[in-house]
C-alpha cells in the first residue's frame, strides 16, 4: 500500500458502528435545527456517518459532526410546508471513523489526497 500505513488499513485508527436512541428536536416548516446529544468517546476530529432507522415523514439528516469531546451534533431537515414537533425518540446507526494521529500528518490533521 502506498503512503505510510502500520497496517493495511490506510490512516484509520479506529472504526465503530453504534446503535443510539436520539430524540429529533422541533423543526420549523421549511427549515433546519441541529440538536446536540451526548456520545461518550467521541473525540473532536471524528468523522461520523448517521443513518435513521426509522421514517418521519418531511424530516432528514442534514449532517452530522462532533462538535466537541463527547457531543454529537446533528443537522434535522424539514422539507415541508408544516413544522414537525413533537417527533418521539428514534433509532440511529452511527458509523464512526478516527483517524491514526501517528499516520496523518502534523497529528490530527488529515491529508489532502491519496498517497
């Protein structure tokens, strides 16, 4: 493998899926709200993938990030004429990825393209 790799797993230090049950927040019509949510052990620069294994209607994930050591935050999208209240708790998959801080360059910064 080419670039610098302790094992054939590129940068990556640490990949976990969660199960997580996430209460989604009041969304106005036709807008976002982002909600926090405890997670413990995420860290800062932890990319996160999130999948609701549920349906409401008019309501999505926008975007998911860590926001700071243990919290996770994520974007809720109404596409509807309608506000959406009152969404009772929901399950989540949560996919996350660290990356190695020896591998990446200047510790947890990331690389630019594949080497």
């Amino acid at each position: 493998m080419p670039g610098a790799a302790d094992i054939s797993r590129g940068n990556t230090a640490l990949q976990m899926v969660l199960q997580e049950t996430l209460t989604p927040p009041n969304v106005g019509a036709n807008n976002t709200a982002v909600q926090t949510y405890t997670i413990n052990g995420l860290l800062l620069l932890d990319v996160v993938e999130i999948n609701q294994l549920s349906h409401v209607a008019g309501l999505s994930v926008g975007n998911a990030w860590v926001s700071a050591a243990n919290t996770l935050s994520v974007q809720f999208v109404n596409s509807t004429a309608s506000p959406i209240n009152s969404t009772p708790a929901q399950n989540f998959m949560l996919v996350v990825t660290r990356g190695n801080p020896i591998l990446s360059a200047g510790g947890y910064s990331f690389p630019t393209a594949i080497v």
